[in-house]
C-alpha cells in the first residue's frame, strides 16, 4: 500500500493532434487526494471537467476517447499510461483542444514532463482493485483475459505477417522504473498502406517520420530505426496501461491479451465493473468485496453482457 500522489507543481506541453494535426496545449496541474484524472477544457465551454473514466468513453477509431459535459477529448491513451506507469493518482488535464498533443508517439515526453514537475505524497492511501476470480473477452483470435495475481502484470502479444514484427509477446510487471525504461519510450506504428488510407479520409494528419513508426512492406520508413526490436508490442502495452486506467484506480491482477486494441481493452475495464464478485477492494487497513463496494461506484454507462466469459463470432 502507498500514499496518493499528486504533483509538486504545474507543467505543460505543446503539439499537434495525431489525427487533428491542430496545435495543442496541455498543462498538468496538482489536484486534491481522491480527485483522479479529470481533464478541463480551456477552449470553447471553457472549464467545464470530465473525469477519465469508463463511464464517459466514446466509441472512435484507433485511439481512445471521452465525452462529457460539452466537450470531447480523444487520443488520450499516452498521457494516460504515463500518469498510470508513474503512479500518478490525482491531476489535472487541462487542453484547449479536443485531441491530446501527440508528441513523438510515445509516453516518453509525458514521463519527462511529470519527472520535471516533481511528485507530492498525500494524506490519503491508495485503494487497489485485486482481481479474485477470472474474467475474459474473446473475439475470433482477438482475447483479453485478467486473473489474480499477487502483482500487476502484463502479458500482450501480436501476430503481423510482416519481417519486423512477425509474432511478439512482452511481460510486463509494473513498477515505475519498469514503465519509464521498458515501456514509454515506444512508439505508435502503423503501415504505409494504412497510413496513406488514413489520409485520404482525413484522419491521422498531424502522423509523420517524428512520431510514428511507419513500416513499409519489408521495413520502416523511419532513418531513426527502432528503439527497441520489440517497440511494436511494447508500444500495445503502453496503450493498455493507458486504456486500463480508465477503471479509476489501480489494479492488482494479470492481464493477458493476444490481438487485442482499444476496444477490447475498454470492454474488459467494463465487464470488471460489471462483475464485483470477482474483485475485493484494498487499502491500507482492510479489504472489502467488490459486491459491497460496486453500489458506490460509479455504474458504466454501457455493459457489454451479464455474463463472465463473453465470445464471439
């Protein structure tokens, strides 16, 4: 068990929007013991809060997204993770435009900031939701799954039929050292194909070489080269850091996914809250069941079924 943190002290950012490519600015502000993540809107309703939560997740593509109290923001996955991968509790997000900025691609430039911001104990503990029993989504080939575990972990693997990435798996046990210098640093990627599609609809216009890798047919495009051989899944598990905090506070449990995104992500978050018998609520002196604490909990606003294991067709 640990104290709640804040920051020590204001910072912000500035930068374009991956599928906007509209300038952006995001400042991260200390916040009180119990406050969470909650972004503020410094354009158009100006001040208006949304709280990063699964109850305001909006259905978009590639990238995750909340609404809420007159404004959206999407592409919120990196700053998101880094929050969660330096046990950052109580902050606010404020951005004066509907996408978050996307730096270089990564978590990494997030890291950096909140590293320089410095980190406040509070005077309240931290809660940690312990997974108990297991609980799966399974879509074709496409599965997450979290079962107990007596840390938090992450198992992810992807399957490209390409020469760099071919078949990928990382294990991940968290700790703040672990995200900063296994995972942060890697970036988004896409294939050219895709990407060349993207931009015909519109989408993906702030993309390019400095914060996407951009892989070819039998390469990338990149004259960087990569940051690590296996940046591709690592990069998957820093999207799932991101997409998990959306639960609301930090988990104890073992994620496994295999082909899995953003929207298998989120729906597990879901089908979590969905399902109190299979969690207990921990702080510093006890221990309560899900089932006690899930009538104060804020409900999703969609469950994706009643049932434990979901699969489909």
């Amino acid at each position: 068990m640990r104290q709640q943190q804040t920051l020590l002290n204001p910072v912000s950012c500035t930068g374009v929007g991956l599928h906007t490519g509209k300038p952006v600015t995001l400042t991260l502000r200390p916040a009180p013991a119990d406050t969470g993540v909650v972004f503020v809107n410094r354009n158009g309703h100006a001040g208006a809060t949304l709280p990063a939560s699964v109850d305001h997740l909006v259905a978009t593509e590639l990238c995750t997204a909340i609404s809420g109290n007159g404004f959206q923001v999407k592409t919120i996955e990196h700053v998101l993770a880094a929050l969660a991968g330096l046990n950052v509790d109580n902050v606010f997000v404020d951005i004066d435009a509907a996408e978050a900025p996307v730096m270089d691609g990564s978590s990494a430039p997030f890291v950096r900031l909140i590293q320089s911001a410095g980190l406040a104990f509070q005077g309240r503990r931290r809660s940690f939701l312990k997974i108990t029993r297991p609980l799966e989504i399974i879509e074709g080939s496409r599965r997450i799954r979290i079962e107990p575990s007596s840390t938090p972990r992450i198992t992810y693997s992807i399957h490209y039929d390409h020469p760099l990435i071919q078949t990928q798996t990382y294990a991940y046990e968290h700790s703040t050292h672990a995200f900063a210098t296994e995972i942060a640093e890697a970036r988004t990627f896409g294939f050219l194909q895709e990407v060349e599609a993207l931009w015909a609809r519109g989408l993906g216009r702030g993309g390019n070489l400095e914060n996407t890798v951009v892989l070819s047919q039998d390469g990338i495009l990149n004259e960087s080269g990569l940051r690590f051989s296996d940046e591709f899944v690592r990069h998957k598990v820093l999207d799932l850091i991101g997409d998990f905090s959306l639960l609301g506070l930090p988990f104890i449990g073992h994620l496994i996914a295999d082909r899995s995104g953003h929207a298998l992500h989120t729906r597990l978050v879901k089908l979590i809250l969905d399902h109190p018998e299979c969690w207990v609520l921990l702080n510093a002196d006890h221990s309560v069941s899900g089932s006690e604490v899930a009538p104060s909990l804020p409900a999703p606003s969609a469950r994706p079924s009643s049932s434990v294991a979901l699969q489909a067709s």
